[in-house]
C-alpha cells in the first residue's frame, strides 16, 4: 500500500529540523549580552531595570560567557532581549463571595445569551465561590511559603542574533512561574522591600535561565564566566626572560713566576 508523501510532513515537523543558525548557537554559544525594558509608566523603572538585568547576568554567567554591564561586546554576541510588560502588586485579597457574585452574574448572561436555561445565577454562584476559595487558598500559600506577598511579574524573553531579524529563541514567563521559582525571606527581611525586589528579581532570572538551559543543553558551571574586553584587560607584565643562560667561565688567576 504506497502512502502519500504528504502524510510524512507532519512527522518531519514533529521531529523537525532545528534551525541551522539554532542548532550551531546550540553547539557553539557565543557571549551573550543582556538587555531589560520595562513600561515607562513604572515607578523607580531604572532601579527595576538594573535590578533584573544584574540577577539575570549572574545566573546566566553560570551557564554561557556573559558580557557585563558598560562592555562593548565581541563581534558575534547574541543579545537576551527582556520586555518586562507587567509588574505590579499582587492584588488584594478578593472574598470568595464577591468572585462567586461575579462569576455566577457572568454565567448566567452568558448561558441566557446562548438559550441554555439549565444553567443560571445560582449555579454561577456556586463555582464562583469554589473558585473564589481556591484561589484565596493559593495566595495564603503563597504567603504562608514566602512570608510576603510577591509582586506580579510578566514578561517576553527573546534571543536574538546580529543579522537575524528571527529569534533563535522566544519565551513568555508567566507571574506564576515566577513565585514559583522564588525563595522564602527570614523574618527579618519579610518587611524589606529591596530585599523583596531583589528574591523576585532572582526567581525571574532561575525561569529564565531554566528555559535557556533546557533548550540549549547547557550544564552548571564550576564558577561565574563573563567576557573580559581585551583592550580593556590588565595582564601582568612579561617576565624578562634572561638573555643567555649558559653558565661563563670564571678567568683562570695568572700563573705564578717559577722560583730558580
């Protein structure tokens, strides 16, 4: 029986040819260079910016060469482009009834709209104040891990290459992801807001660089790796090198007048 060959595309996509310029980065990684933006409505944006941009620069440079903040970068370097396009306080704590208000509200215009009698207010009602519990449930989780509760953080992560209008890699983080991967403060910090700043600025980075590494095939390295600009770069001087080291022979004393 002769299959058309038309049936076989689908399979080559699935197990699809990685792009050329991906799968030599992925071989080869060049440095890479690191890039925030974030909504310029933002409160303090440039003690966010380089907030993130210095977590994400430190966990990065345990896995590929980083070029750091203020060095030109090497012909060649990629650039992990960050568009932070939400981060705001986390909302506050809705009661379960008011979702479930809303929600069953919802419901029901939305089952009138579509003819379904079955479905009313009060079977909104009922999912929304399930809903409502589950998700107060989450946040007192949340808070009861961390001992303070996280900002919302949303963002697009790009890899771009000089020359290549298409990303060699792209990835949405989502705030979820975020809390997930951040750290727990000692009692004494749950009231510092830099200190809170900078564990979500790390739980963004570990997300990042988690995808990046998955995709990539990067392993941890033993230390920290970031390009050095090498006209910039302090080598120690050249030991002189002696000019012979062949030992010279010490003058013979003059021989001394024989005695008649």
């Amino acid at each position: 029986m002769r299959r058309a060959p038309w049936l076989f595309i689908p399979i080559l996509f699935a197990f699809g040819c990685t792009r050329p310029e991906v799968e030599a980065f992925r071989q080869r990684p060049t440095p890479v260079r690191v890039t925030v933006s974030l909504p310029s409505s933002l409160a303090d944006r440039d003690g966010f910016q380089q907030e993130y941009a210095s977590a994400l620069r430190a966990r990065l440079a345990t896995r590929v060469v980083v070029v750091p903040e203020g060095v030109p970068p090497p012909v060649g370097a990629v650039e992990l482009q960050v568009d932070i396009r939400d981060i705001s306080p986390a909302p506050g704590q809705a009661s379960p009834a008011a979702i479930g208000v809303a929600t069953g509200v919802t419901v029901g215009v939305l089952s009138a709209a579509s003819g379904n009698r079955g479905w009313g207010v009060f079977d909104g009602l009922f999912w929304g104040l399930w809903a409502g519990s589950h998700a107060a449930m989450h946040r007192e989780r949340v808070q009861d891990r961390l001992g303070y509760r996280p900002q919302v953080v949303r963002a697009q992560v790009r890899l771009m290459q000089p020359g290549n209008p298409e990303p060699l890699w792209v990835e949405s983080i989502e705030p979820v992801e975020v809390v997930e991967a951040m750290d727990p403060l000692p009692r004494g910090s749950r009231d510092d807001d830099g200190r809170i700043r900078e564990e979500e600025a790390k739980g963004f980075a570990r997300v990042v660089v988690q995808k990046l590494s998955a995709t990539f095939q990067w392993t941890r390295f033993t230390e920290q790796r970031f390009y050095e600009d090498p006209a910039t770069r302090n080598d120690p001087p050249p030991v002189p090198k002696p000019a012979d080291l062949t030992p010279v022979p010490k003058p013979e004393p003059p021989a001394e007048p024989k005695k008649d």
